[in-house]
C-alpha cells in the first residue's frame, strides 16, 4: 500500500466511491479510497435503489438530475452493470392541498428543464394499475425517475477511478487521524503504517459520526431503521409487462407514507413510519458490517394497512422478504458536505440518505470544491448541502429530535409558514419571555428563537398553516402599519456578529470585501465575493471609532459558513484577530417616524438629529445606564435605529424603550412584518436574493463595489462588465393575486413571458403598507426594463396558476429614501 496520497477518502459506500471518481475527472488521480470490510458494506448495499430528480432546493435538485444522468456514462466507461431502470414516477395526492404541493414542484421543474405533468388518478391508474383511484385525487408524473442497483453504481464509480489512476484499498480499517504542523494529516489504520495525505474525505456513511470524532466534532448526523419489504411475483405486474412492454413506474403515496417500485415480477413497498426508531443513536458499532436488523413489522403496520387499501393486490399476495437496515441522515434530510471549519484539509460528504439520487451531485460539488485551492469554493450554489448551515447547537440530542422529526415527515407537506417544534426551544435571549408574555408566535433559525409575528391578547399564539395568506394577516398588518405610521421595536439578536480588530485588519477586510472600509463612526454595505466574482456573502461593516476594530453583521443561518471563508483567509502573522460574536451581542431595532422621539426619552442628553447623528453612523453610547453600540440604520427601510447590547443589558434596555414608546405608540414586530417592510424598499436578502450563483451586477448591487482597492473576485467582475455586462438581472415586480383565494409568492416559482419560463422568483409576500403583493426574481436583461419587452407580458406561475405581473423598476415605499435620512 503507498504511504502517502494527495487526498485519502475513507469509506467505501455510494457517496465515497463517488467522491472518488469525481477526483479524478477533476485532475488529482493521486487519490486513496479505504474501506473497513468490502464495497457498500454500510448502508449501500441493503439500498431500495430509487432516484428521483425533484427537491425542495432547486439547486439540490440540479444535482440529483446530474446524478442520474451520469449512470450511463460510469456504466459505458466501467463495463459494470448499474442495472438503470428508468420507468419514470409517480407522486399521488390525496387531497386538494397536496396537489397544490404538487403543482408548485411541476412550477418549479419548469425552470430546471424536467419533464413532470400533473395528470388525473385515473390517468395514473392507467400507468400504475395496482392503485385504487378513489383514494386519490390525481398525481405528478416525472418521466425521468426510477432505480439501479446500488452495488453496480459503487463498483462503477470505483472502476471509473481506478482506471484514470485512483487505488482502493478493501478491509482496511481506519483508527484514528493527526494533524501535522503543516495542516497535512497522518491516516491511522489498522496493522499498517499511518499513510500522510494533504486532504481527507469523512465518508463514513454509518461511520461518520465516529471518523469525525477522530479529530473532535460532532457530526449532526444519526441512522434511522428503515424497512422496505419484496412480495412474491404477482400475475397483475407479468400482466402489465407483457401487455405495454416494460415495467411499471415507480410511485411514493403521501397520503399512505410509502415507496413502491416493481423488482422483476414483483413489488418492492418501503414505508417512513410514524413510530420511527433510530439506530445506534450514540455510536456505531465498528464491528456491524453487511447486516441487517431484526425486521419490527408492528411498527410499521398502520401503513402497511393503508397501503392494502390503496393497492388491493398487494394485500392477497404473500411477502417474500422483509428488510430493516440502518441509513443516515443529517436534522433537515439533506446531505453534510464541505470542508469542516477550522480543519484544514478536512472535508465531508455524509448524511447522504438519498445516495442513488444525490451521489453523484456530492461527488462532483466536494471535487470541485477540493481542487479549487486553498481560497477557492465549490463554484457551485449548494448550500442546501454545505456542511456549514448547522451550528454547535445541533448536538446529539439535538440532532436525534430533528431527523425523527424529518422522518416521520418525509412525505407530508412543510408549509412555507410552518415552523417545526421538535428540539426547540433551544437557544433564547434575555427577552424571550418578555416577547412570549406580548403574544409571541415562535420560529426559530439556526437553533434560536426569534418572534414571527404577535398574536393579538386573548387568543392562542398558532399560525395556520397554508400555501394562502393566514391567520396572521391582520396581526402583521398592524405591525407595519405601527412602523410606518408611528414607531415598532423588533428583536435582531438572529443577525450574525462579528468583530475583527488588529493593526491589519483594514487590509484584511479590504481584500475579501468590496466596498471600501468605514471611517470611524460610520456604516458601509458590502458584498464578498469568490474568485468567479460571485456573491458569497453581504455585510454590514461598522467602526465604532479610531481604534482598529470594526463590527460586522451578516446572516445568522450563514455564520458558519462565513465565518469559515473568514478563517480560512486570515493572515498567520497575528495581524488580525477574527471573533464570532455569538448570543455574546443582542441587538434590537426600533423603526418608524417617531423612532428618535423615543430614543431621546430614554437618553434626553444624547444629540439624535440628523446634523449630530446623520444616517449611517456607528457610535459606542451610553443610553441612560446602558451602554449601546447605536446605528443609524435598520432593515424596514425608514427612519430607525439598531442598538447592539451585552446580553445582561437587554432585558433593562427592552423595558425602557417599551416605556418610553407607549406615549409614542410603540408596538413589537416580527420577522414577518420585516419582510413585508423590506420587500416595499426591494431590499435583498441572503441566500434568496444574493447567493453564489449570481453576481453584483446581476442582483443589483454595484453600488456596493469600490474598484479603488483589489478584492477577491474583482477582476471576474471587471470581466463581465467588459463582455456587455450581467445576462440577467434582479428585478421587483408587482402581482395580482388569484382574487378568489388569494396567495403571495414564497420563493421559486417560474416568471413567464410570452408563454415562455424566462426566469424565477427568488422572494416576496405581501407589502401592507403599499398594499401591493410584491415579488423579487431574476430575468433575462432585455426583460429587466418597463421600456422594453418586459414592459408587459409578465406572469408568475402561482400555485399553479399564472397570475399578471409588472416590473417595479424603484421600491414602493420612499423610492428615494428620503424617510430612513430625515
């Protein structure tokens, strides 16, 4: 065996042998794969083998079309049957709101290029015989869905590589992991020397936690039981086969919670059971190997009697096995992939429970992203995915709560405006109760507790969940209409913080950033871009006075992921000193006409006006006894303030602006009412509006570039300003609503022109001060202007319903922004 390699892979499942093969279509061929036992001998082999191309993340499901398409291609260069079935799928609503669901994912493949129609039960039962159609109401049909055979795709991959040059070695297992001075690492095995390499690839699969463990993480990644069961042969499937010719489509069953394929001349039926039961759920055995589990047939029996009653045939046929093996997954059912902040050289690609479907994506981002040097990305939008979107509050238990709670809700809707209560709450600041005594209505972001809206006094704090407008219409409505008609306070402790201070970090923070950096006591916005000129991330930068110290304020869901690209950059002379702020700095907002009135109550002595404190500042102050990081600025896009306190300072300072607010009008608001505030400014937001697959110029924020200094990304940017500039561009547009039952876009759906999909909707919702329903999405430039073919045409497919559209060529609300500068 060599001693050393550019990058060792550990683990020899489906995601490995990918990750593998991926390598080297990338270039580096000095690649090592080991593997504990044989090939697939985790999870991969005992498989059910499906794959489909829909996901909730557009760009996830990118990479699921990727993954399938790639099986011929591994199959032809291997010589290894993969077994590819492509008999295509169905997805069966019992409901009308199910197939709301359904029409809004047919809306959402329209700009991805798949072939999905809704068709009617009956025309399912055309295509899938065994249903009943009285259960169902009608289905999607996606053409390109079906199965392979998990143990050929794996020894595919695995051909594939070794061929451009890869080694595999088998019954090898790893023990432990070091890190060198140099950042490069020695691979522990057993009976073997330690083997050196410059990269290392966690892709345990059932293993993952452990080999994270080798180098102290926790990975938020658990294995569920899982069973799928194979009938005998049925004379309804031979009949079928013979009668059209081949086999017939897959299917999933919402309404049931069911899987079921055809396996030659029977049926394979699989089920994600409400009375689920994690696997090893602290550790696991190194010893368990191609096993399955004792089969538990009582837990997952209410489904099986739906699925009886749903396809009569399969309740007369016996069963010719029953399978229960252990797959993984992470908290919200989508992979871990990347590199592990801090760890470099460290990478992962674990929780892959759809390893047929996502497989091939995985390997192909993580390749990308490990060949692209030491400062590079992935160059690919997969955040979905990025190992980075959870923080160190998914600890074990944490992690056990969520993927139960996934689970059991793998095939049941999550409503744009529902928020999920397993683990929570978890992470509260010093006012929550004070926020849950005024009626709060809770979410949670990144494992904190943040208000959604107030419930009016009296009534129970629950939102309805709906594709439509709810219950809370009226309740945000009032909240919007307090900031832009008097004065409201809302919490902002779920903004990420970050301070950076040293006698470098002017240079620093002007190499990664594009704007220049503030003078003392003033605020610039900025982008940060990748080597593409492509936008990674969007800050507030403040300095509060001459020391060399500045305060940054981004997006909470992405402080790892940022604060990941800001470790990874910083200098190693000790220039710069780089601190992620945490829950260690709380914040709250107070927005709306009389928001000085306000401010000046509690601090009489301090000079608000806008000669002494004018829009944009950044000043350390003391508020009475309280002392407050205070700015000029906030996010609803009116006369307002942020004040950024110590956690022991809230609570106090909360119950003085209550105070002195109640002679002014004050009223709380939440999220819900901030995104009805912003979308009337058409501000942005993270990773809707700005997101690594577009540039400044595409989402409009030039205005945040200063080509005075060098940057990352600066001269990709120069670049396409030279080529005629960006092809498509962010635009805010205004809606007609279905009067009948109105809905407001959420994010995603398909912009028609000219009955053509020319681009998609990236946010919106409702503006209730404007009165208009408001969308934000990008199009082609030459349909970005009033004045030209965009000036009329425009529709935007809502729930499966093409409604009107108009481009809003400046926001709503203070077009010139004269109200946040009085």
């Amino acid at each position: 065996m060599k001693s050393s390699a550019q990058v060792v892979v550990i683990g020899g499942g489906v995601v490995g042998a990918s990750v593998l093969y991926h390598l080297t279509k990338a270039g580096w061929t000095d690649v090592l794969l080991l593997e504990r036992r044989e090939l697939t001998a985790g999870s991969t082999w005992h498989a059910a083998g499906g794959m489909h191309t829909l996901n909730g993340d557009p760009n996830v499901a990118r990479l699921q079309q990727y993954t399938i398409q790639l099986y011929e291609q591994i199959e032809r260069e291997s010589g290894q049957d993969c077994s590819i079935h492509l008999p295509g799928g169905l997805m069966l609503a019992s409901d009308e709101t199910r197939m709301d669901f359904l029409r809004m994912a047919v809306a959402r493949g329209r700009y991805l290029g798949m072939q999905l129609e809704m068709i009617s039960a009956r025309e399912a039962q055309d295509l899938f015989p065994l249903l009943d159609p009285k259960y169902f109401v009608g289905a999607l049909y996606d053409h390109v869905e079906g199965h392979v055979d998990p143990t050929g795709v794996t020894r595919a991959y695995v051909k594939c590589a070794q061929l451009a040059g890869a080694e595999v070695r088998q019954h090898t297992p790893v023990t432990g992991l070091s890190q060198r001075p140099d950042g490069t690492w020695d691979v522990h095995i057993e009976n073997g020397e330690p083997i050196h390499a410059e990269h290392v690839v966690n892709a345990g699969g059932l293993w993952a936690r452990e080999v994270g463990r080798f180098v102290g993480i926790e990975l938020p990644v658990l294995a569920m039981e899982h069973h799928y069961l194979l009938t005998e042969d049925m004379p309804e499937v031979a009949e079928y086969v013979k009668r059209t010719g081949h086999e017939m489509p897959m299917a999933l069953d919402f309404s049931g919670e069911i899987y079921i394929r055809q396996e030659g001349g029977s049926m394979l039926l699989g089920t994600y059971e409400q009375d689920c039961k994690p696997w090893s759920p602290r550790e696991t055995p190194w010893d368990f190997g191609s096993r399955l589990l004792k089969p538990e047939l009582d837990r997952i029996t209410p489904e099986l009697s739906v699925a009886f009653k749903h396809y009569p045939a399969m309740g007369t046929i016996g069963i010719r096995r029953v399978v229960n093996g252990p797959f993984t997954f992470a908290p919200d059912g989508n992979p871990l992939v990347g590199p592990v902040r801090g760890l470099r050289g460290y990478w992962v690609a674990c929780g892959v429970m759809a390893g047929l479907s996502q497989g091939g994506g995985v390997g192909l981002a993580l390749a990308a992203w490990m060949t692209s040097g030491d400062a590079g990305d992935s160059g690919m939008d997969i955040w979905a995915m990025d190992v980075a979107r959870f923080g160190d509050y998914a600890t074990l238990a944490y992690t056990n709560a969520k993927v139960q709670e996934n689970y059991r809700r793998r095939f049941r809707i999550t409503f744009p405006n529902e928020e999920l209560p397993a683990a929570r709450p978890l992470l509260t600041t010093p006012i929550h109760d004070r926020l849950t005594a005024a009626n709060a209505v809770w979410g949670a972001t990144f494992g904190l507790e943040h208000a959604v809206w107030f419930q009016e006094a009296g009534k129970e704090p629950i939102e309805e969940v709906t594709f439509h407008r709810s219950n809370a219409w009226n309740c945000v409505a009032g909240e919007v209409a307090a900031v832009r008609q008097r004065v409201g306070m809302t919490e902002i402790s779920n903004y990420a913080k970050y301070r950076v201070a040293g006698a470098g970090g002017e240079a620093w923070l002007s190499s990664l950033l594009t704007a220049r950096m503030p003078a003392p006591g003033r605020i610039t916005l900025t982008a940060m871009l990748n080597d593409a000129g492509r936008i990674v991330g969007e800050f507030t930068v403040a300095r509060p006075n001459q020391a060399d110290e500045w305060y940054l304020f981004g997006s909470l869901p992405a402080e790892v992921h940022h604060s990941r690209w800001f470790r990874h950059h910083l200098p190693r002379d000790g220039s710069v000193r780089f601190e992620v702020l945490g829950l260690g700095l709380t914040g709250l907002s107070v927005a709306g006409p009389r928001s000085r009135e306000v401010l000046a109550a509690i601090a009489p002595d301090l000079d608000l006006s806008t000669e002494a404190f004018p829009f944009m500042t950044f000043r350390r102050v003391d508020l009475g006894m309280t002392p407050v990081l205070l700015a000029r600025i906030n996010y609803a896009g009116d006369l307002g303030y942020e004040l950024w306190v110590a956690p022991e300072y809230q609570r106090e300072l909360f119950d003085r602006i209550v105070a002195a607010g109640e002679p002014h009008g004050l009223r709380l608001f939440g999220m819900r009412a901030l995104m009805s505030l912003r979308l009337e400014k058409s501000y942005g937001t993270w990773f809707r509006e700005y997101r690594p697959i577009y540039t400044p110029a595409e989402a409009g924020i030039t205005r945040y570039l200063r080509l005075d200094h060098d940057f990352i990304g600066r001269a990709a940017h120069e670049a396409e300003m030279a080529a005629d500039g960006p092809k498509r561009r962010l635009v805010a547009m205004v809606v007609e609503p279905d009067p009948d039952a109105p809905a407001d876009v959420i994010g995603d759906e398909p912009i028609w022109h000219d009955d053509e999909v020319v681009g998609w909707v990236t946010s919106g919702g409702y503006g209730h001060h404007v009165g208009e329903s408001i969308a934000l999405g990008y199009v082609p430039t030459e349909l970005s202007t009033p004045d030209g073919p965009g000036g009329s045409g425009l529709e935007i497919e809502i729930i499966g319903r093409r409604r009107p559209a108009r481009l809003q060529p400046e926001p709503l609300f203070d077009p010139q922004g004269l109200r946040m500068r009085q």
